[in-house]
C-alpha cells in the first residue's frame, strides 16, 4: 500500500502549470502520433543499414505507408460521426499495433543494437538486421499475448481492506468490483456473460460497477450489457457513470443500469446494515459529466452524502481515481475507481500516472482515505493488454473490532 503524504494539495498546485502544458500538447496528438507510430518503426526496421533487397523495401514501406494513412482514417469512420464499428476494428487494431511496434522499434534499436555493438556481433548490416528481426519476433508474440489477456475473462484479484471506523457486524462484507468493460465494436456478449458468472461465484454481498459500461449507446450495446441483469448481490447492485458515458448518451445508460436492477448512485447514497452497524455506500457521476451539458449531471460530493450521518464509515464510488482528493477533504473512508486500465498496453502507464494520482491496487490519501484503483474488466480501443491484466476484484472489508466466537 502506498503512502501519500498531506502536502498533496500544494504539490497539486505546483503539478497544474505542468498538467495544463501537457494538456496543450495533448490536443496534437492526434496529428502527429500516426506519422510517430509508423514512421519511426519503418526508419529504424528498413532504413538504417539493414541494405534488405529492392523488392523487400519497396513492400515492407508500401505496408507502414498503409499503416500511417489508413489507422487515422478508419479511427475517423469508427469513433467519428459514422460510428462504424468494423472501421473502429480495424483502426483500433492499428493504433495497438503500432505502439507495440513503435515502443519496441525505439527500445531495442537503441539497446539492442548498442549491446550487440559494445560485444563485437558481426558487422554493421548483420547487427541492423538483427535488431529489425528481434523487432518483428516481440512485437507479433507481444501482441498475440496482449490479444489474448485482453479477450479472456480476468482473474479475480482478491484483497482484505481494514477500515478502522467500519463496525464488528460489517466485518468480513465481500465486495465485488467491476468497471471499464468497454462493450464496443468488438462484440463481446458471451465474455461479459462469462464474467457475470464469475461475479456470481464469487457471492458479494454488494456488487459496483464504476463506469465505461461501453463505448456507444446503451440501445446500441443493449446485448453485450444484458447479463449485468444476471449479477446477483446478496446487499445491493450499484454504478457510477464514467466518461465514456458521457460521450454516448449517458442518460440512456443510466436508464438502462436501472432497468437491469442496478441502482444508479448519481450523487445520493445508501445506507447497507448488517450486525447493527451501518455502512454509507456512496456514489458521483464522473468528473467530466458536468462539461457534457446533460441537465442535472455532475460530480456532486456534498449531495451524494446529504443526510448520511457524518460518524458511519463512507465507501464512495467514483470513475476516476483523482477524485480521492476531495473524498480525502470530506474525510471518505475508502473510494473504488477505474478508469486507468493500470496503463493497458506497456509503456502508456507512464502518461496516465501525469494524470492520475494512482494506476492500480490499493493506496492511502490524507489521514483517512483509502483508494483502490482497478485495472479494469475489459479494454478501450486496442483489443490487447500487455503487461497491465484485466481484473474482478473481490474486496473484503475487515474491522478494527471483529466479532469472536464464543
């Protein structure tokens, strides 16, 4: 479990200059991550000493040229206006492959190269072409992997959680979180059937999901996110919208959560007893949600926790993890988000982490507040995870005073 010291909020305002920067150069990515993610792959593979045949050059530039023209165009025509799904394959597919093969072109062109320099491996041709195959072989057998942690049902993490205010009858309440299952293009009713099953093995007493249900409209995910019907809770289902809501009619997901026997925690709470002690469940809309000029739709903390007394411990529901710093004011015992995937596709978690206070598992915030990170059910965009698996957690949450037998 890490530690975060109370000087968060100044080191905070020192971050936000930085933090609006890269915002700033944020918004260019688009424009030049394609001509990056195939350019440099193709310089480093083709044109660096490796001297391959005419015909071999020509081809292998032919297919990054592809790569660099079509991934934009296809992403425009899957997430765009259009919202066609095969498209959204296609370019998603693209975007994956291409970091892998970009992230690795630069790795070990540099470190290969240097260490097969440094110990006299054959002449310079021979060593170029070595790194293009070393290359070529850990890109296809990391995406092959990627492709398959990210379409298999996630293990289940499992974890103990002690909250020094939680009373003795609420010792040992299993809960189960799920978030980010991305219901998208890819159809993908039979995995999120598969997972419900799990859930239900696992036998919680409340269950949560804390958003990015899918990418598209609930009518147009409706049989992928069906089998949340199915989850069984011995306490309570409960869901938090995400961001990716916001950005496909998130009224119609909220609409539909409930329909499914969920209950949609937008600002307001629940109270769980069990053993004469109570446990306030508490539950925001994501922190984009008042910028998607839906009437009535925003991160209220104070209005999730209106009339809940102030001496019951408080586990809060929020998507994203750098929300902890205002439940950490408001003194929240333990907050469940999602959102950061743990990164997804190795190295990217080093730009979630400028964005996010926590990638993944458990950490504390202020005197009081802990947060877990979930790494996520399923996965946005790419279909791969590579070094960043997907997870149901089960969190048992312990008190300081359990009750003994007799």
């Amino acid at each position: 479990m890490t530690a975060t010291s109370n000087t968060r909020p100044a080191e905070g305002e020192a971050q936000a200059p930085r933090r609006s920067r890269l915002r700033r150069l944020m918004r260019c990515i688009p424009l030049i991550a394609p001509l990056l993610l195939w350019a440099v792959p193709c310089g480093v593979l083709l044109y660096t000493g490796q001297h391959w045949p005419l015909p071999v050059t020509v081809f292998a530039t032919v297919l990054f040229a592809l790569g660099l023209t079509g991934m934009p165009l296809a992403m425009a025509r899957g997430h765009g206006r259009r919202r066609q799904d095969r498209a959204a394959i296609v370019g998603d597919t693209l975007l994956g492959t291409g970091w892998v093969l970009f992230t690795w072109s630069v790795l070990l062109g540099i470190l290969l190269r240097l260490a097969l320099t440094v110990a006299g491996v054959g002449e310079s041709q021979d060593r170029a072409r070595i790194v293009t195959w070393a290359v070529l072989g850990v890109t296809a057998t990391l995406l092959a992997w990627g492709y398959t942690e990210a379409r298999r049902v996630p293990r289940v993490r499992r974890l103990d959680v002690l909250l020094p205010r939680l009373g003795a009858g609420l010792d040992g309440l299993r809960v189960v979180l799920v978030t980010d299952t991305h219901y998208g293009p890819l159809d993908r009713a039979r995995w999120s059937a598969r997972v419900c099953e799990t859930v239900n093995s696992l036998e919680a007493d409340l269950v949560c999901h804390t958003g990015d249900i899918a990418d598209g409209t609930a009518e147009r995910r409706r049989a992928q996110a069906a089998p949340l019907g199915t989850v069984r809770a011995t306490r309570a289902r409960v869901y938090v919208t995400g961001n990716h809501e916001y950005y496909s009619e998130a009224q119609g997901w909220v609409d539909l959560m409930d329909e499914l026997g969920w209950e949609p925690l937008r600002n307001r709470h629940l109270l769980l007893e069990r053993g004469g002690d109570t446990l306030v469940v508490a539950g925001v809309d994501d922190v984009t949600a008042e910028s998607s000029g839906l009437a009535g739709h925003r991160a209220h903390l104070a209005g999730a926790l209106n009339g809940a007394d102030p001496g019951l411990p408080v586990l809060l529901l929020a998507h994203q993890p750098k929300f902890v710093d205002r439940a950490a004011a408001a003194g929240i015992d333990l907050q469940l988000s999602g959102h950061t995937h743990g990164g997804q596709i190795w190295p990217f978690h080093h730009l979630v982490r400028i964005d996010q206070p926590a990638l993944a598992g458990l950490s504390r915030h202020g005197a009081r507040t802990l947060l877990y990170t979930s790494r996520g059910t399923g996965f946005w965009g790419p279909p791969f995870r590579v070094f960043a698996p997907s997870e149901i957690t089960l969190l048992t949450l312990r008190s300081p005073h359990p009750v003994t037998s007799p």
